[in-house]
C-alpha cells in the first residue's frame, strides 16, 4: 500500500515537472516570436530612417532649394525672364479639349494601342 502511495506521489511529480516544462518551453518560443518581430520592425524603422536622412539632406542642398524658390516662387537669377502662361492658352496650344479628358475603359484603350 505504502509502495502504491510513493509510487503515485512520484507519477504525480513526474506530470507536474513535465507540464511545467512544456510550459516553459512555449513561453520561449513565444519569446523568440517576439523578438524576431521586434527585429522586423527595427529594421524597418532604420530603413525609413536612412530615407529620411537622404531626403532631408537633399532638401538641404543649394540645388533643391533653387529649384523650389524657382518653381514654387516664381522667382528667377539676374537676366532671366519669367514668363507666365494663363492655362487656358496652355491648353489651347497643347491641345487638350474636353474630349481628351474623358476616360476609356482599360480595355478599349488596349484595343485602340494594338488594333489602330
């Protein structure tokens, strides 16, 4: 009876110390989950980072920012004229009338492109 008792103590101990551990065990999958994902991110945020940077300093460059004085503000350098065409006469001249805004289908634009 005795030897039934122990015997049934030790069982009992063995399930514990075995559901304990596959306990654990998930835990560090899930952990390992975590940390992958976390990396992920963390490589993509250096990624747009990096972007950010190399954007920045464009727009930090004399270039750009003649390029944007010129376009946006319409400014020009010494001798150079800046000549401003009413987009109506634009259009006129490029020749772009309400017909030519209207949108074909996909399909019969590729049917015009292969078979006109």
């Amino acid at each position: 009876m005795v030897k039934k008792v122990i015997l049934g103590l030790i069982i009992l101990i063995i399930v514990l110390v075995t559901y304990n551990l596959i306990t654990q065990i998930k835990e560090a999958v899930k952990s390992g989950d975590r940390l992958s994902q976390s990396a992920e991110e963390v490589y993509k945020l250096e990624a747009e980072n990096k972007a950010l940077k190399k954007k920045l300093a464009e727009a930090q460059s004399p270039e750009f920012i003649e390029g944007e004085i010129r376009n946006k503000l319409g400014f020009a350098k010494k001798g150079e004229t800046v000549v401003v065409i009413p987009e109506d006469k634009l259009k006129l001249v490029l020749g772009a009338t309400q017909s030519a805004q209207i949108r074909l289908p996909n399909w019969l634009g590729w049917v015009k492109v292969f078979f006109n």
